[in-house]
C-alpha cells in the first residue's frame, strides 16, 4: 500500500492546482463516456484520489493534463464494466449535459449527440483529440495505443460522423 505524503510534502497544494485546472475537463470527459452525472461526479473524485496517492509517480512537467486524463479514461472504463452500470439506463440527450458557460448552438448540440452515438473507441479519440485538445502522443498515451491507431481511428470517426450528419440534413431537407 502507498504511504501518502503529509500537507509538508507539497503534494496536496500540487493536487489542489491541477484540481483547479482540470476538474471540469476531466469532468466534461468523465460524463461523455459515462452518459450520467453522478456516476460523471463519481469518476472524477476516483481520477484525482488514484492521481493524489500515485503524485510521486508523475515527474513530467506539462504532462499532468494527459497523466489525468488517462487516470480518468481507465477509470471510466472500469466503471462501464462494472456490473453496476450495466443496469442503468445511460442514454443521454445533449440538453442533459453539464451547463456551459455559453449556452451550445444547435449545431454543437447535433455534433455532440453524433458524438456520443459513435461506438466508444472512436467517440474517445474525437473527445480526446477536439474536445479536450490532446494532441496525438498524449492520446495514444491515455488510451494506451499507438499514435497511428488514433489517427486511424480519427479518421473512422470523422468519416461516421459526416455520414450521420449528412444524413440528418438529407432527412431534414426531405420533411
């Protein structure tokens, strides 16, 4: 079991500062792949307790976003497999999201439902990628894959979202 540290070792004032940059990133990340709220909540205190008692770990100057953001994913994914969330009813409307601090246009609305439709391993590298500005390292990093597959799978993705979109604006031009 890890020792933590006492408030002498500056580890707790170096988890407040990330806490107070990343909590709604993480946050925002944390509901796209949960589809619920407080499970949302939940994940976010476990991401910065896992990050808290394994601080020693991550050395990296600039690399805490990624660090964290992996710790989230992983966390994310163990929650989605526990037979817990199996049960409940996770389908989302975009009105369900966190509030913003400007209110979402239509259109960002409608890309994120597309988003949220995608299957998990492509909705994950868009989020990573576009929503949480990750660049192609520190995804493959989070996910735990190779560069080339995120691009691979960037690709699939965007080609799934302009085939869902582009059919919705078929459909809606034929009403």
């Amino acid at each position: 079991m890890t020792r933590l540290q006492g408030p002498e070792s500056g580890q707790e004032k170096r988890l407040t500062d990330m806490i107070h940059l990343y909590e709604k990133d993480i946050l925002r990340l944390c509901y796209m792949y949960l589809h619920d709220a407080d499970l949302a909540r939940d994940a976010v205190q476990d991401t910065f307790l896992k990050a808290y008692t394994h601080l020693n770990r991550q050395q990296e100057p600039g690399k805490e976003k990624s660090w964290l953001v992996s710790i989230a994913v992983n966390t994310c994914r163990d929650y989605l497999r526990s037979p817990w969330v199996r049960h409940i009813n996770r389908f989302v409307q975009p009105d369900d999201l966190p509030v913003a601090v400007s209110p979402p246009s239509e259109d960002r609305m409608v890309l994120t439902a597309a988003i949220m439709n995608l299957p998990q391993k492509y909705a994950e590298v868009i989020i990573l990628r576009y929503v949480q500005g990750l660049d192609l390292r520190e995804t493959a990093e989070a996910l735990h894959i190779t560069p080339s597959a995120v691009s691979r799978r960037c690709k699939k993705a965007c080609q799934k979202l302009k085939k869902e979109l582009e059919g919705d604006e078929i459909s809606n031009d034929g009403n």
